[in-house]
C-alpha cells in the first residue's frame, strides 16, 4: 500500500491543499442541553487521515464580541469555554475512547472514556491543536499521531474508527454536536459516528527520565531523587511500560480535608506512571464527583505509608526500649517505589493486561509487591471482563487477593445492563463477597430512569490494593429525571431538569438502617447562569458506621431528617462571575437535635485572558456535631467551621503557567458532652465535658511550570502548610496566623521530565 503523508501545519490555519480533499461533516446539533436542535452558529468540521495520523479542523462561525478567548488551566473541562472537542475510538468496540479538546486560547483538554461514559482527566497524551481567527470565523486544527496510545489490529486496508465532533459555544451554555450524542448521556461510546480512515499502526519507544531536586527548610535537608520510565508500543496492539524509581513529585496539591467519619477519603493518583494506559485496570464507580464507592485497583495505595510492627524490636525480641522508640520516632507517610512494569495486549475481541509494582524497605519495614490481571472480551452487544488483584504484605504476613468479573450489556441504544461481583481472599480474613447491578433505561431524550442494588457481606475487603466506601451493605435504590430545553425564544430559561431518587439502606443482614428520598432541580438561563436547588430526607433510621463495629452498641438510632441546598452561579459581568450556596439541615437522634446552617460563596476576576483571581469562602455552624471518640463514648460539640480558598492563575505565553493558591481551614468544636448509647442504640448523657476539638489547617503553593515540548515540562514549586490543634482561647485569626508562622511543612521543589 502506498504511503501516504499530508503536508499540514498545524497552526490553526486551513490553508493546505489536503483540507479540500478532506471529509466534511456540517449536520451539527445542541446535545446540552439535550434538545437535539439545529446548531445556532453554523458548525463545520474537516476530517482527513495518512500514515502519521488524523487530522482535524473546526470552522466555527461566531460573531467576534461574543467570543471567548481566556485561557485555562489544561483539563479544565467543567467551566464554559468556546471550545472544539474530538472524541476516538481507535478500535471501534466500545471500551476505550479519547476526548481531545482546544479552547479559544488554545489551552487543552484529554480525558479517557471508559465504560460508556465514564470520564477520566489523569491521562495525558501527544497530540497537537491550535486556534486562529476571522472576522466571521474561529477555526481550530488537532493532529493526532497513530502512536498516541495503542491500538489493536485491524482486517482490510482501511481502519474503521469511532468518532464524535463537538463545540461548546459558552455565551450560550451549550455544546453542539455530531453525531447526536453526549458523554452526559449513559450510552455515548457506542453510539460513535463509524468512519474508515487511513490504516497504520506504527511501533513506538518514548524514554522520560526525571529529576527532583527537593530542600526542606524546618529540618534544613536537601535531597535529590531521579528515575525514568518507558513506554514501547509494538504497533500490534501491545505496549510494555516499566518505570525505575517512579516518578513521585507531585506538583499539585490535595485539598484540605478534615475527616472524623470511620470512612477514608479518596484520592486519584497523579503520578505519570500510574494514569498512562491504565484505563485497562479501571474498574471503578463515581456516585458522585469527589465521591467514590469503589475502585478495584486504586494505585494510590503503591508507596502508600509502610506498615510498621515496631513490638518486632522489643526486649522480648532480642531489641531495646531503643530500638522501638527509634522505630516509633522514625515513621514516614510514604514508602519509596523500586519498580513498576505493566503491559496491556488490544486485540479485536479480547484485551488483556498484567500490572506489577514493587516498594522499596524502608527502616523498620520492608516494601510491599502489588499485583493485577484483566482481560475483556466482546461479542456483539455484550462485554465480560475478569480481573484478579494481589498484595503482599510479608513484612505483616498479609497476602490479600480479589477476584472480580464485571459484565455489561447493550441490548439497544436506550437501554443499558451492567454487573459486577468480586471475592476477596487473605490469610486473616473469611472470604468476602461483593456485587453490584445496575440498569438504565432513556425512553426519549427528555426522560431517564435508573435502577440498582448493591451488596457487600461484613466480610468483603479490597482495600489491601484497591478502595471500598464501606463493606456491609445491602442497598437498592430508583431514579426518574426529566429535562425541559423546548422553551420558546423569547424565555430566559434554556434548560431545567427535575430528578428523584429513592434509596433503601441496609445491612448485608437486611437490617434496615434508612430510606433516603432526594430531589434534584436545576435550571440553566440563556445569559449562561445557573441555579439549583436539593432537597434531602431521610426516615428514622440506624447509624451503624460511626459506632466503629462496637460489640456493646452497634449503631445508634436517628430520627427522621432533612437537608436543604441553594446554589446559584452567575454569568460573566465584564471581568467579574460570581456564585453563592447556602445550606440548612436539620438531624434528629431522640436525646438531642443538631441544627446545621451553612454558607458560601466565591468570584473570580478576570482583567485579561491570561490572567485569573479567584477567592471561595464558607462559613458553617452545628449545634450538636456528633463525633466518636473512643468504644461506645461520643462527643457532641457546638462547632464553628470556616473554610477561605484564593489564588491567581497567570499565562505569561503559550508555554508558560504560574500558579498561586491559598487555602485555610479553621475547624472549632467547643462545650463538648461525652454520651454513651443503650443496647437499644439510643444515646444517654454521660455527664461529663469532653475535651474541645480546635484545628487549624493550612495549604500555600506558589508552582511554576514550563511546557519544553509536548508531555516534557519543567516545575518550580514551593509549598507551606501543615495543622495544629489549639485551645478554645484561640479564634479563627489565631489559628490561620499560628499555622502560617509555624508550619509542619515548608518545601521547595525544582523537577524536570522530558521525554525522548
């Protein structure tokens, strides 16, 4: 077959003779909202492909002063923008696709796309785009290489692809589309435009060795930390990745999060090593955004806190009172990474992949090795994997290992069926079981129903290498939404969405712990701002999760209650947006009643398209906060909590970021009262004051980073913060001004990552 190879410059203007021999796609529709009408600014994409790789072009028509031309942070795909957005499926099955969007500004987004629609911004891939414009027009151009990511082999002389174009037109809150569909849909990658390109799989080796050069002020240490990856895609399909002393830097801060339920806080990874072709051991579930229920390979868990035994070095082992003291003086958060290697197989039916990860030791304890295979087939509209995951713990003689075999079906484009169940096995524990099954079912574009059940026995237990929000659990539950966008021209609402769910909760007993009904409302308006409205309620229930699996009281009763929420996001006044929420809730446990009001708000300033202030601000109140503190003793507190996020976002060029961001939390519990709960779960008053809970957190991060060439930058990042706990003299200044003048952590950081 002869090669075929365009001379396109990717400059965002279409000036090349290929652009005239390309393919044209002009039947553009509003798919969010989902009205499914005419595009109100003539939409025209080009599309053309030779051995190199795909390109394509946007021609957007659009009056000048409505244009939006700030630049933004890479990934930031849920704030408005005018925006050109494509979307690949390189093997045209349906697993895996990648979203691939310039701004205006030409600031860029790349997500992942897994299990229909589910969204991931972790990956970052090499492809290119740029933006030019006209007086009638904006126009944008991508290139994206074959060598990208992998892809499996495909029959015949041609390649036949998934594909989606989009355009987010933000003065008017909406995204016009072809085909008609939308990742905010249930079923998307299905439903791609097929479309036969250029057939070409080359083999590819790309080499990112690293440098971190770190210097901690408080202890004044210096330190100096290098390693490299590999990435090397065979061009069949297959790609192997391995990594030395894996990358560890993280230059984005985790926000600030003070938690006292008995549940972990999830985090996403952030390390290059651990988001690059992983979306193959992805089996995961967001309820919510920031809320996870489960992940069976959750890799922040690799180079997680060592486990420590220091009763190893005692006098009883042969130690000293030293040697433990030394052990129990001398305990990190993390544990380094010898190695990592992962390797994934894309064929036409069946995928499959194997992933390893090896800690270092650390003093006083040794690293733990990490473990996983998954494999994926399809046959016409169904999909079934299987995935195994091991960690090995000998340092604590734990070996833990899940099963899990997850099943989806398409019987037609409106309804979707999927399953999950897995097993977990260690040398401690009974085995556990887990399953979830979910079904949804879109009747037309304004309606939308769902419907699921969960189960996990007390026993289940993934967390050795993956995340589970509770074991314990038999839940079911139903949603309806209903979404309006048919308003006449001369209304102010564009769209407006009712949405109810019902939820029952119980134990893997089937011990009823509550019923929760919600009520979702959201309106959109034409000038692009926006409100909500949720209404919460619950029956009277059991709260079995703070009691901490106690034998002598294993929940504690709760009356019924509600939980009120307003939220308004403005349009864009010149330089300025704002947004307000306010929240009351009320909860009821027979000896006492809390009271909870909450309030909020923020704006940002824009003086220029490369330049951003922001400042968010909340204020909450408790009258009864409820906490554990110890086997059957509770605390109740008058709690005053406040929260303050500003920073600044500046683009000197193209090339460059620099990033400001403060975020301070004060955290006051007083006129504590201890409480103990009856073999009935009822609380009964102890009669004693307990000890007031006073925090102070804070988070400062100046971080400046240089774009060398595509996947290849170079940080500069300084980092202050740290908490305190102080007495009930202290007021919400003293506790911001002390935790800045005496911070637990006071960092510089210098790291480069290139790519060859």
């Amino acid at each position: 077959m002869p090669s075929i190879k365009a001379e396109i410059i990717i400059d965002g203007k279409l000036n090349e003779k290929e652009w005239q021999d390309a393919q044209v796609f002009n039947d553009f529709y509003v798919t969010v909202p989902f009205s499914l009408e005419p595009t109100p600014h003539k939409t025209q994409t080009l599309f053309y492909s030779d051995d190199s790789g795909l390109y394509v072009a946007f021609i957007n028509a659009q009056d000048e002063e409505t244009r939006d031309r700030r630049k933004h942070q890479r990934d930031n795909l849920h704030q408005t923008y005018d925006r050109n957005v494509v979307v690949i499926d390189f093997d045209n099955n349906g697993s895996t696709g990648y979203m691939l969007g310039v701004s205006l500004s030409n600031s860029l987004i790349d997500y992942t796309i897994t299990n229909e629609n589910q969204v991931d911004k972790d990956w970052d891939g090499e492809w290119f785009a740029r933006t030019s414009e006209s007086d009638e027009n904006w126009y944008s151009e991508f290139f994206i290489p074959w060598t990208m990511v992998p892809m499996s082999q495909q029959e015949g002389e041609k390649r036949t692809i998934g594909f989606s174009v989009s355009r987010q037109i933000r003065y008017l809150g909406n995204y016009v589309a072809f085909p008609k569909v939308t990742p905010q849909r249930p079923k998307f990658l299905s439903k791609l435009h097929k479309i036969q390109v250029v057939k070409s799989n080359p083999s590819r080796v790309d080499f990112f060795p690293y440098v971190v050069a770190n210097n901690d002020f408080i202890k004044d240490d210096s330190s100096f930390n290098a390693g490299a990856e590999v990435f090397y895609n065979n061009g069949r399909g297959g790609e192997i990745s391995a990594t030395i002393n894996p990358d560890f830097g993280q230059v984005e801060s985790d926000n600030i999060v003070v938690n006292f339920s008995p549940r972990e806080t999830f985090y996403s990874d952030k390390r290059p090593f651990f988001t690059q072709s992983q979306s193959m051991f992805d089996i995961s579930l967001d309820w919510y955004p920031g809320f996870e229920l489960y992940s069976l390979l959750h890799t922040r868990r690799i180079g997680d806190a060592p486990n420590y035994d220091c009763s190893r070095y005692s006098l009883a082992e042969g130690g000293s009172n030293e040697l433990v003291s030394e052990c129990e003086d001398n305990q990190v958060n993390s544990n380094g990474i010898d190695a990592a290697i992962k390797y994934i197989q894309l064929g036409e039916k069946t995928d499959y992949g194997l992933f390893s990860a090896f800690e270092s030791n650390e003093n006083f304890s040794e690293g733990k090795d990490f473990f996983a295979f998954r494999t994926l087939h399809r046959k016409d509209d169904h999909k079934i994997g299987y995935m195994v995951t091991h960690a090995d713990k000998s340092f604590i003689n734990r070996q833990a290992t899940v099963n899990a075999i997850d099943y989806q079906y398409l019987p037609s484009s409106k309804i979707k069926i999927e399953s999950l169940a897995m097993v977990s096995n260690s040398n401690e524990d009974e085995a556990g079981f887990g399953s979830r099954t979910a079904v949804s079912f879109n009747p037309s574009k304004e309606w939308k129903y769902g419907a699921e059940y969960y189960y996990f026995n007390e026993d289940l237990n993934i967390n050795d290498m993956g995340y589970l929000w509770r074991n314990n659990l038999a839940s079911y539950g139903a949603s309806v939404n209903y979404t309006r966008t048919d308003f006449p021209e001369d209304s102010f609402v564009n769209n407006r969405s009712y949405n109810f769910d019902y939820w029952d909760q119980n134990n893997a007993d089937n011990e009823n712990l509550n019923e929760f009904y919600t009520f979702f409302f959201r309106q959109s308006f034409k000038d692009t701002s926006s409100l909500g409205i949720n209404i919460f309620a619950k029956g009277e229930g059991k709260d079995d999760e703070i009691t901490r699996g106690s034998l002598e009281a294993p929940f504690i009763m709760q009356d019924a209650g509600h939980r009120l929420e307003f939220s308004y996001h403005s349009r864009i006044y010149g330089f300025w947006q704002y947004q307000l929420n306010t929240a009351y809730e009320f909860w009821d446990y027979y000896s006492f009643t809390n009271e909870a009001k909450r309030i909020g708000g923020g704006f940002s300033y824009t003086p220029q398209d490369n330049l951003r202030f922001w400042f968010r601000v909340s204020h909450g109140t408790n009258t009864n906060w409820l906490t554990y503190i110890n086997d059957n003793h509770y605390g109740t507190f008058k709690q005053i909590r406040s929260n303050m996020n500003i920073g600044a976002r500046w683009y000197p060029s193209e090339k460059q970021e620099l990033q400001v961001k403060l975020e301070m939390l004060s955290f006051r519990n007083q006129k504590g009262e201890g409480w103990f709960a009856n073999s009935s779960g009822f609380l009964v008053r102890k009669n004693q004051a307990e000890e007031s809970i006073n925090i102070g957190n804070i988070s400062f991060q100046i971080r400046y980073k240089y774009e060398i060439a595509p996947l290849s930058n170079f940080y500069f990042v300084y980092t202050r913060g740290g908490g305190y706990d102080f007495d009930d003299q202290a007021n919400t200044s003293k506790i911001i001004r002390t935790t800045w003048r005496e911070p637990e952590g006071n960092r510089l950081a210098a790291k480069v990552r290139i790519r060859f």
